[in-house]
C-alpha cells in the first residue's frame, strides 16, 4: 500500500474521466478505470474527480468499501492535511440536505438509553432521531398496513394461561439454532441498511450480537460489506445471510461463495419477495443517493417515487423457483432456510426439496398487504401439518417486540423468532442500544417463564396458549366448490 | 348551418318569449319553439333572451347538446366579437356562487400529479379541491354510510396466502369482458355528472380509457351526450352504457336505440336503484341547476333538501320487472347485464331470465344502507351458487380501490371489477388523471399477482384467500322457523 | 265557576296556614285545605301565599291541573290585571335558574326545522337546546351506556338483501295495532315529562299524532294530566297508556278507571322497572322541583344525586307479580300489554297469562346496563319461540331511529315499534317537530321497502336479513352444567 | 416504658454509629444496636443521628413500627418541645421532594365525596389527587395493559337477561364467606401500601370494614403492621390475609404464627407472581425509600427503573410449590386459599390439594401481560369443571367496578368478588371514602338483583346471563395435534 503524501494541488490535477483521482478519508485513490462500472453512475464521481470527496462518499458507502473493492494499486497515497475537512465519521447525507443536524450532534437530545425500557420505547425514540427519510425507510409497510399491524394485534390476542406453585427459581430460555448456540430463543432478523441509523450500522449488530450471545442474520442490503461485518464479531460468532438471488446469477454465485469463505452458517433465501411491495410512506420521500455495499443496490428516485426499499430490489431475480435451491445450496454448501413461507403447502413443499428451515413470514408486511398475519400462518402450520415441525426448523417473524410475544411463538413451535425493525431502531444507541434492547427482550422472556410457571423452553407447548381469539381465522377447508369454468371467455 | 354574422344590437331584438334567440359559444339561436320544453324551465330562458347567454349555458349544459337537438335550421348565425365575454371552458357554476375560484385557477394548487401514488390519493385531492356540493354529490352515500364503508372494509378482511418459488417473471393480467378486450381486470363503473368535476367530464374517461385499453361503462346521468363520448373516443373502442328506465318507456326506447347505433357493446340495466337512496351529505347543500345531457334528468331542491341523487333520479321506472328485461334486450340488441344484484335468488333468476352478466353492488352504498356488502355478495354467491358464474359474467363493484381487492373479486369468480367514485376523483386531472389512476391500479394488481405467486388471472382461484375473517357473515341457512301469523290482524 | 274579581290587595290578606289563597294563570285559588296534600310540600305553597305565583307553578305543573283536581268552590276569582307578571306560556324554571334563555327566545337560534333530515339531527339539536338538566334526564341510560349504544349497535349490523326488478310503484306500510289503525309501523314511545323540552308538551305530541295518524302511548309519568293529553288529540283517535302500579294500589285503581273512561285503547304495564335503573348523567345535575301530572311523582335531590328518573319512581310497586295482571285487565278493561319482557321465558308466560302484547324493551337501556339490547331479544324470541308471535302482539323500541331499523323489526314478526327519545327531542319544534319527525321515518320506511323489492309489509320477513353477524349473540342452549352446591356454605 | 424528658441537646449527643439516638414523633430511641438491621440501610439513620427524624420516619413508614419492633427498654424517653417540627400526620415524601402540597392541603381541591356515585369516579380522583408516583405504582398493570383492560371489558360483555313481574321488595346480598358473615357477596382485595393514598391506610380500610360489615383481606405489603391493622378494627371483626412467601422461610414461619395470633380466618398464599411483572408505568417514576412494615420489603431503584411492584418484590420465594402448602395450613393452622389461579388444572389441582379456596385473579393484570382475563377463568372453570364449586369456595377479581360485575361472578358460581384498586382510589378520602364506595356498590348490587327479577344471590345462576359474547373465547379442546420432535436439535 502506497504511503506517498500526496498535496492537494496533484490531487486536483487528476480531475477528468480519463484521469480521475479521488481522495476518501485521507486516501488518493485513483478511479480512472472504475469509473464506467460505478454502480451509482459516472457522473457523481466526475463531479467529485480531483477533489476530497469523503463526505459525499461517507453520505452512501460504508468505510472499507473502496479497500475491499479496489486493487492496492490504485491507492496512490495519502493526503496532506486531509483531517481539516473530513466530517465526523458516519454523519448520514440526508442529514446535511434536509438541514438537519448530523446523527452525533442530535443524539443529545434522545433521552438517555437506561430510560429506554422496553422494545417500543426504541421505536419512539426512532421516529424521532432519524432522518424523515430513514424512518420513511425502516417503519414503513406495505400500501395499506393492514399485515402490518396485524401481525402485531394477532400476537397480542393470542392469551396465556400461567401454571402455578411450580419452583422457577432457575430459569433456561437458551436455544441451538440449526446446532448453532444461541443465548435466546430469538436472532436479528435482516433488516436493509442499518447504516442510516447509525455509522456503525451492522458492525454495531454483530458487536451486540457477539456480547449478547445472539446470532445475526445478516441482510443483502446492508451497508457495509459482508466480510467487515463479519470481521467485526468474534470468529467463532455464527451469522446467517438473508440472500436476494440477483438476475445476473453469477453475482450471487460469486456471493455465495464469499459468505461460504467467511464462515457463514446459514443462507436464508428470501421467498416472499420476487418483487418488491408497495411502501407508500417510503415512496412519498424522495431517496438520496443509497447503495448496499454488499447486493450493490442502488436507489434513485423515479416515477413511481422515491422508495428505497423498491429502488434497491430491481436486482432481484422473479424467476427464482424450487428447483434454484439445489443451486444454492450446492454453490454455498450451507444449510437453506425460506425465508417468506406464508402458505402450509409451501411448508410442505420445502420438506420434500430437503431444505433446513422455513422462516415464516411476511417480510415485516412490507411485502403484499392483506397476507396473513405470520403468527396465523404458525398456528395454522402448528395445527394442520405438525409433521412439518419434526422435519425442519420454523422461524417466525413480524410484529415481535415483547418477550411474551416469543413465548408464544416458541409454544407453537417455533425455534426461534426473528426480531427485525426493533434492532434497526436500537441502533439510533449503536451497539450499546443493541445490547440494551437484547436485555429487555432476555429478561421479558425470563419473567413471562416465570410467571408461566415453566424454566425451559421445552415446557412451552400449545397447552400453555388460548388462541380461541383468533383460531376462527385460520383458514378452513374450502367452502368454495368447484366451478366448471368457461375458461375461453375471460381469457384474452 | 348558417355562418352569417349576428350582432349584438340584432340579438338584443330577439328577447321575448315569443321571439326568443340566444347565444351560445359564438352561435345564435333561435329558441322560440323550444322554449316551453326546456327542462329546465321557461323563466331561465326567458333571463337570457337577446343575449349571449355563455355563461349560464356553460354552467348546466355540456357542450354539443344544442347541436344534438335542435335542428339546423335554429341556427340563426355566428355572434360578432364573441370571444371577448365567454368564460374559461367549463368553469362550473357553483364555484362561482360561492364566491369561489373556477376549476381551471384551482387547479394550481392542487399537488402534481405524479405525487398522488393511489386511489386515495385522488380522494383526498378531490375533498379539497372539487366545490363543497359536488364533493358531497360524488362522494355520499346512504344514511349512515355502513353499507359504503364495509364495502371497503370487507374487502381488506380478505387475507391472502401467497405462493412462492414462481416464475413471475412475465404477468398477464387482461381480460375479456363480455367478449371485448380489456388490459386489465377492471373497468369504469358508472358514475354521474363527471362535468362538475372537469369540463371534459365524460369526454376525458373516455380518452383514458381508450389510452389504457379499458372498458367505460357510460352512466346513464352523464354530463356529455351518448353521442359526443363515445366519438371522443376510438372508432374500435368498446363502451358499455348503464341504463335507467324511464317511467317514460319511449324515452329508454329512443335511448336504446341510440345507443344500438352509437356500437355500445352491453347494456347495464340498473336494478338496485327503483328510488334514489337517501344521501344526506348530498341532501344537505343545496342544489344548483343541473341537468344530465343523456337523460335529461334535473334537479331541482325540493323539501326533502337538495340532494342532486334523488333530484336527478325522478324519472326512473319504479314498476320495471324482471318481464321487461326481454324488451330492452330486443329494442337494443345488446347483451343485457343487470347492475345492483344482492342475493343469491335473483342471480338465480338472472340466469333463468338469460342476461348475460350480472352486476354484485349496492351502488357503491348509495341506494339502501346496511345492503350486505359487494365483496360479501361476491363471497356468498361463489359459495352457494358456483353454477351461476359458468352461465354468465360477473362484475362487482363498491370500495374497490387497491390492486389486491380486485384480485380478490377474480380469485372469487368475478369477471371483472367496477371501479366507480375513484375515476371521478382522478377527474380533478382531467384524462390524465384518469390514466394515471389506470396506471397505478394496473401496477397494484400486477405487483400483487407477482407476490401471490402467479402470473395469469386463471390463476386466480379462491385457494389464493383466507375469508375466514368474513365467512361468518354469510347468511346462515334460514334460522327463523315459519310462524302461523295471525295475518289479519296486523294487517290494515 | 267564580268570575268575581279579586284584587291583589285582597290575595295579600289570606298569606298564611290556615288561609292561603293563591293565584295562577289570573285565577284565584284556596289552597288552605290542600296544603298539606301538596305532594311538592307544604312550604312551597306557603311560600306563596297570597301572591301570584303563576310563573312558580308553570316551572313545574301542567295547565289544568288545579282545574282537575280542585273543586270548584276553591277558585276565589279572577285576578285584577293579572296579564302583566305572568311570564311567556311554558317558560321553563331550569332556564332561569341557570341564567340561561328560557326556551321560546332560545327557538331563534336552533336551525330551521326543515334542515333537519334526520332522527338524529333532532337529537343533536335538542343537546343544545334544551337545559343541560333536561337532556340528562331524557338522554342518560344506565351506568356505563352499553345497553344504551348496543341497541342501536346491533340494529345497524344486520344487513339487509334487497330484492329487485319488481313493481314498487305503490307502498303500503299501514298497520293495524292491537286492532287499531296507524298510517306507519310504529308508534310513540312512552317518556316521561315531556314539557320540559316545550310547553305543549304531551299535548303536542298526541296532535301531531292524530295530524299523522299514528297512535301515542302516553308516559305514566306524563306533565300534562291524561284528560288533557286525550283532548287534545280527536275523538276517534286511539292511544295507549303506560302504567307503572302504584305500591299504594288504589291510586292504580283511579288511573285506571280513568284511562278506561278516557277511552284509552291498551294499558302497557312496565315491567321492566320494579326500581329505576342507575342513570349517572341524571344523577349528576341537580333536580329542579319537578312533578307528574298523572302521577303525581315529584323529584327532590337526594344523597344518590339528582336523578330525575331515580327521583320519581319512588312510587313505584316493587312487588308486582304476575298473578296482579288479572286485576289490572279487569278494572281497566282493556288489552293488557307487558312493556319490558327481556327473556324468551317470560314471553311464554305472556302467552300462558293471556296478555295482548308484550314490548321488547330493556327502557331503552335506562333500567339494567348490559342487559341484552333490544333487537337481539327480538331476534332471540323469534328463533326460539315463533309460536308466540302467533298468539300475542309483539313490539319492540330501543335505539330505533332510522325507517329500515323499524323495517328489520317488522320482517323479524314485530306488529309494530315504539319510538321514544326521538319524539322528546322533535319537541324542541312542538307540534311541527314531532309531525316533521315522524314524516322522516315514514319517507325512510317507504324508501326502504322499495329498495327491497316489497310493497307491503306482509312481505317482509326474516328472508329479507342477514342476521349473521349477530347470530352468535344469541344465548346458546346452556353450556353451564349443575353444580351439587353446598348452599349452607355462602348462605347466611 | 420511659417517661424521662430528653432535651435537643441531650439527644444531639448521640450522633454517631456507636451511639446513635433518634427522636420520632416525640420518642427518643437508641437504635445503636439496631442500625446494622435496618432495612432501609444504615446511611439513612446515621444521617437522623442524633435528630428529631420525625419528617423522614413518616415519610416512609407506618406509625406504631417502632413500637412495634424495639424492645421498651431502647425508648430513651420523651423529647421537648417536640410539637413544633412535627409535620402534619401522614404527609407523604414524595410530595415534597416533587414540590407539591402534601395530600391534606391537596384535599381541598378534591370533588365533595357525596358527588363520587361510582368506582370510576374514585378512580379519577385519584388521578389526580395522588402523586404522580403513587398513581403509577397503583394503577399500573403488566407491559401493554391487554389483560389489565380485558379483565373489565370482558364483564361488561356478558350480557343479562332480566326476570320480570317477581316480587323484589326484599332483598338480601349478605354472604358467607368461608363460613364468615359478610353484609355483601364481595371483599376488598389486597393492595399493597395504602398509605400512599391516606396517612390512615389500611387502618381506614379496616374500619370501613367494619362499618359495612365486610372483609378486608390484608396485604402482605401493607404499609402498618398487622396487629395495628387488626385492633384497629371490631374484636369479632374477621380479616383474611394475604401471604407472599419469603425465601427466607423462617420469617413466613413468624409472620403466619402472628397472624394467628392476632385471629386472622384466612390465608390467602399469592400464586401468580413468583415473580413481579412488568409495570411500566410504575418503572418510569424514580421510587422514594419505600418501606412495607408487615413484610419490610424496601424499594429502591435499580437499572431497570424505579417500580415500586418489583421492586417490593425482591424478598419472594420464587421456589415454592404445591407441596409446601401444607407446611402453610400447618403453621398457620387457618384455612388456604391460593390466589391467582388461571387455569383449569390447576384449580383441580387445588381440589386434591385440599386447600379451602381459590382465588381467580391475575393480580387485576399486573403480572403477565395477556394472561386470560380473570372473569373467562371463571367461565372456563363453571363450564368445564363445576364440581370444583362443589368442592371449595371460588372467588375472582381483576376489574370488577359495578355492582353488576359482581352479581354476574356470583351468578357464575363465586362465592365472592375481590374489589381491589378501588378501595386504594376511595382511601383519598381516607375510611369516609372506602365506607362511601362500599355504599355505592352494595346500592349498585340492589338495584341489579331487583332489575334482574331476584331477591338472594341463591337465585343468581348462568340462566341470568348470556355469555355469548365470550363464550368462543373459552379455550375450545386441543387443536394442535402432538409433534414428534427432534427434541435434541433445538435443545442446548
């Protein structure tokens, strides 16, 4: 790696396309060749060639991107008197636009994170502390937010009928995950550019992880790159990765490979979104310039508006079917888990394809609104193909945010439930709100043990449950017969 | 027709009733034998005599209708210096009695287009930007509006249960209707007076519908002339016409048979309206003078308020039977579909009687309030009846506004889906509007389908749904045994 | 009767005990041998003494009611210009007390009557215009208003499905109730001390019957006398009388042998009211001297609060069986009808005791919060026991308002509903507010009917509804088994 | 006990740990040997060394508790002078740490009690009458208060169905309760600290009771001691008393022997918080130093915040089992019931257990969040195990505030209803209070048995309700078929 100083005035010299040095956080690297295959475009780095571009780097990329990609040759030297005009690390860009004060300098006004008790607490603060557009991103949902709220309300409807006079005085709410250790029956569901909340974005999750003895599932989208997260958290730490298969396959292969050399322990193949749902919260906010260090996904704004979650998924490939998984799982040579199962055939499906785990869920009810609410399709799976259970890991998420909503979940069978947009919205306290939040969650478990009157997971069961309020929702057996269709008269 | 030039002082001579001309739009006419035939009353045309009378002219009347109907030779000439005194095309008349900007200056602050993202969007414009009458003309409904709002309710109730690991790539969601090609499973229900919204009223549908590939179905209270929408629109463009019978049976006849002339493709024989419900937002503002350019229907404020509803509904045949359906298929040559069935019996006798499709509605919650619901009609009548839907077509209509509620109707039999008030928001924009409302409704369905997992509307079968939520709400087989009345005695 | 002039000169002389006249209305009464039978007390009246106190016997008595009960050697003469303090007919004593506008300087600000389009437009204008005491009184219901807003809950979730393409030309919805003629389903509610909303009181409400051919069941505890109430209306016009037994029975016996002699057509016994219900609104203002007419009832604040209702029951025989029925039936004579029946078993027994009619009425949710609304015990009695409605009469009130909740009743077997809190409320507009009330409810009816396809009532059967979505509410058969109770136990 | 006079400079003295005296209201201690015990921490006392601590002793404990634990000969004898820096009697700290003014001069702005007519009325007063902090630890309930609102939402969804025509003169509502007399079919629940609300605490309760004749059942976080609270009421007074075991057994021992002692009839052994739950509410407000004087339970914040509930909490045995009951009945020698049981094997279990009688509580939802609400336990145990009420008395609390809540758990087979925050609310107005609410709610069970047709609570049986609101939340017979789990996978 090259240590030359190099001044401003060389810098500035190099500041066209066929010649195009750019400085990022002290660093001349020299982009000339790259500048055709930026995924962002070619105009944003020719606006900045010849210059210290850090801040407008810092607004869409995470650190360590450039290093990762970029041959050591191209890095040309170091620049002089490069800290005067570098901002504070990780101040997001929509910020600057909107006028707003960076991240750093808000975080005086959040109140101090042991006020912070309990999971929607987080969500408050969020709504607050984050760009407008950040939170447009993180909170929204599909068009209407009917699955959305639902998969909230269904949770909450769902009673508990506590045992009594048992001793539970040592309480175990431990849990292995496809054999991976894990200090509670619930992991970090993936969740698309945690950078927004914080500088530290993922690294922060995999921190929290590693201390909390939980296990991250890391997204496709996420803001750094996969191996800094990775990197971040301990080497024996086990992580799972979200994957979008991307039309282009040989960039997914190419992925695949990477998360097998990093030690990855479990690819989730994300099912419930071919394409992505209609976020209108998210739509009505123009996106800055975002792009995913690890899919590349890059958001602009066009005429259906700004949605970055629908931006950022034009890569993803709808033709994705049953007989890919063979692929997958050959190329990465990891165990699969589907990751968006709503239907009890699709469970069914993915015992027959062999696969090890289905995570069921509606992406958050960020995908199709009106879908089942995910703790239905659990209690529907529980009922109507228990076999299922005994096959395959189940995972659930959506609306998960009390440690009694987890119980649940894992009384039906579940083996752990996925905790997303929480985590996002924790990192508004980076690590250390991870962590906090992983410590409400623990001990809101321990005590809905407790108070259940069982000290491990085991002893959840269904007899522990009244679902009475909502088992007239599962779907019956079809009270639609036959129609002798003609066919040929509708069809075009 | 005559081009000879008419001046002021001339048209001035001709102001009495029995020598009466008046100008429109730069043409003079002579209106003395017409005067006593006016709907709308000799007094106002009396006003006008010796004038250029534009303006009032502008404010009922859509443009064309004097062409239409008086002959050739009442044209007395072109008016000198015309110009100068007419207002902007269509500016409304309320706007102006209440102190009011006309439509055109409004439109300015009305948000850009391509912000409004869906269906309620456009209601929500049109709240604020239509005038306080025509806002509670379009948008009321029955007494206390349940039938209206569980119209809508109903429908997102419905869960969906998504598929997943499809090809989704290439989505096909058209549609035949009644023979007639359409590029999406829904079409234009019909709807009063598009005018008051915008001066092309109508006209501007009509345009839309021609730029999307969709079907209008015309209302029978339109604004514009039979004749004049369906010449703005294209040689080859299928139109289908909602029919109200007049209890002056030659009228319907002459209309039918206009309307056999003008190559409408069905006929949309209303059944669910023999008196206008009672819509008290309607009632409640008084009523200018309007008048249907297709009926002839007017309204005038009377002691029951000045609901333009009711007002304009005077003329309907209330003694029209299933007996009469032969008539007007006969005069009309058209396949017949009835609009306004609720329950399973008459979707029975629909059949026995031989129309070619019916309609599921409540008139959008607009005739009797508590009617079940449209989508619940939908549901019953797929449960009890399936034969019904392999004899004829299907529509509904009532609350539709989300690409995944018309994929519900389709899932559920239906053919095709009206979709009624929404257009007449999307007006605010002209025909614009109208194909950006298509747009955005076609995107919905397509984004759905994709995320249901399938890519044909053949598709579409009640296995996509979850109606457990509603299904209790089917009538129930009859839990009221027979009662030996004592008939007499109650009995006047 | 005396014409004698009295001076004021001489009416002062007789102030005391032992020789109090007084003047009303320019008469001239002694009251000495009555003071002690004042049910509002002796002070009052001695407070009084040898004055003219006619604005202080307006604010709580009936015209005529020292006419009817003071013989006519009491009447002393007339007053000597005794026009000048006597305040506008009918001003009510709230108002004043308040410093509020007594009610005939009020009338200019409430909206003329013919904006009023609805039941509950009159509601919302009498919870103006009336004294906030008044409309406590008349609007409150037990505690927690469940019974109150369920009866009309319930009624709006049964749905109607309508029939169509029939001849509606001509309606009928006359009625014949307990063999006597009403022009519409329904009838005037019993509610008590209907001149607190206007000076005409009852008497307007039995002309505005008689105007539209309905018949008024007059409240027991009416504020004109019964005589007054009948005259008022035409000679052939029916009425009804409801009773509430006195615990001193023969005061019972005198009312009824006068209602007999009136030519009252039906007692309704109130059985639903052995005690007042708890109604907190009422309890919480302040009583004004008030007294019955008919019953003579009075209220005085006392430590439970205020409670008009509470206040003047205290009359009320809280040991009536039903073996008291035989008595009641013969001194008056007349068809007996059981106001309250709020179980299928007491219908039975209706039936087994040979009564006329029985009400379904929980006192429009005044007397036991969450007994069971009204409609549902209609729709309870009709499932279970059809029989009875072939044997008695049967009606039903609470929470009616609109014509097609008073529709649903009639296709579920009612012979008729009562209206009760609608026609208190029109009497802000007296006479014209009670007819232009009950024109509503006709115009709704026939609309109705007609948007249901039928053209008499006859027709109108549980066909008609879909009662699905409150079936479930119906008391299932038990579910509770015996339990071998040690009574001694929790018996004291 | 010492009489001598103590001059301030006598007691200024004794300032130090190895001598440390302590005046109290007018009572001069030697807590030197006691300064090491004290629960509250030695820092405190060493801080009042030498001191008339009179202000910080109230602000935290009850009268009498000195007494009560230190032997006669510490009283070093009586302080002069001591009068003038006594605070008003019971102020409470936090109000003057908050700056407001204690509760007797807030009492001013209190409503009149007379105008108080329900438990909500108290409840609102309360609100506002109590410190912030005192209002949180009362009325909050575990995390997202489901089963807090559900416990009354569901009593007020059975519905009753009124007898008619039944003599109801005379009533009768008294109640035995495990064989005791009780004027009312209900008690007052145990509440911890009631002293927070009045200077009298539970010492008005005990009076009130005694008063109205009914049955305080004493908290075992009361704020006086037990003896005070028991001679505070009638000789023949029975009280119950309710039980958290301590993990240090040996002071259960002590505690239950004194009860027995002191003549309590009954132990009530809590069950359903083996742990505190969750009060949010009450963990946002920073605790004062808070000392029970029965169980010495102090509160002090911790991390998780400042509940005063979980805080208290800290000294119960998280160990204890069925079969540690007998070792309670043995103790005590006094008859058990188990409060807080919520399922239906474990009221069966209670049955073979042979304890007395259980308690259908889930702490009024302040343990676990969505545990079933208290009154469907009770539907669930009537339906599905009605030889339990055969077997031993059942009672229930959790939102009872009407009287007719309570007749509907009476008439679902409970011997007796718990009334618990409501009592804590009336205590504003200290034993007036408490004595006026139990006036109100016997008025309220009057009047409820007389509208429903009955004159003894042996009459109240499930005929009187119907349930069916609820009843499809009775958990319905076990649809989730057994799994036969890969038990090891999930395991750790």
């Amino acid at each position: 790696m090259s240590t030359t100083q190099v001044s401003f005035a060389e810098l500035r010299r190099h500041d066209k396309k066929e010649d195009c040095w750019i400085a990022v956080h002290s660093k001349v690297w020299d982009l000339t060749e790259f500048i055709d295959e930026h995924p962002g475009g070619s105009e944003i780095l020719l606006k900045c060639a010849g210059t210290n571009a850090t801040r407008e780097f810092d607004a869409v990329h995470a650190p360590g991107i450039l290093e990762e990609n970029l041959s050591d040759d191209k890095l040309k030297g170091i620049l002089e008197e490069a800290s005067s005009d570098v901002p504070p690390k990780g101040a997001v860009s929509e910020a600057r636009e909107k006028n707003e004060a960076p991240h750093d300098q808000d975080a005086q006004i959040n109140p101090e994170l042991h006020t912070l008790i309990n999971a929607a607490d987080f969500e408050r603060v969020a709504s607050k502390s984050l760009t407008p557009k950040t939170w447009a991103f993180y909170s929204s949902a599909a068009t209407d937010l009917i699955t959305h709220q639902q998969n909230k309300a269904l949770l909450r409807r769902i009673m508990i009928q506590p045992r009594i006079l048992r001793n539970v005085k040592d309480v175990d709410f431990r849990r292995k995950i496809l054999g991976h250790n894990s200090n509670a029956p619930f992991f970090i569901s993936p969740a698309a550019m945690a950078r927004l909340a914080h500088p530290d974005g993922e690294l922060a999750l995999a921190k929290a992880a590693k201390t909390e003895g939980i296990i991250q599932c890391i997204s496709n989208n996420a803001s750094y790159p996969l191996g800094s997260i990775v990197e971040s958290g301990d080497p024996q730490q086990p992580f799972f990765f979200q994957l979008y298969v991307n039309s282009e396959r040989h960039k997914t292969t190419e992925l695949l490979l990477k998360a097998k050399e990093l030690g990855i322990k479990a690819i989730f193949v994300t099912v419930d979104a071919p394409v992505p749902g209609k976020r209108e919260a998210d739509e009505r906010i123009a996106a800055g310039s975002i792009q995913s260090a690890i899919s590349g996904a890059k958001a602009t704004n066009d005429k259906k508006g700004g949605g970055l979650g629908r931006l950022m998924a034009q890569y993803i490939d709808k033709s994705l079917t049953w007989s890919d998984l063979a692929w997958i799982k050959e190329t990465s040579g990891l165990p699969i888990v589907l990751k968006g199962v709503q239907n009890v055939q699709d469970a069914k499906m993915a015992v027959e394809y062999g696969v090890d785990g289905i995570m069921l869920s509606n992406h958050g009810g960020r995908s199709l609104d009106t879908a089942q609410p995910a703790i239905l399709n659990l209690v529907e799976l529980r009922m109507k193909a228990p076999e299922v259970f005994s096959k395959l890991e189940v995972y659930v998420d959506g609306g998960f945010e009390r440690g009694s909503d987890i119980l649940k979940a894992i009384a039906l069978g579940a083996t752990a439930v996925g905790v997303g947009r929480p985590y996002l919205y924790s990192l508004v306290y980076g690590q250390e709100g991870a962590e906090h939040l992983t410590q409400i969650l623990k001990d809101e478990i321990e005590v809905s043990m407790r108070l259940c009157g069982i000290t491990d997971l085991e002893q959840a069961s269904p007899d522990l449950l009244n679902t009475s309020d909502i088992d007239h929702l599962v779907r019956s057996s079809n009270k639609f017969p036959a129609v002798p269709w003609k066919v040929e008269r509708a069809k075009l």
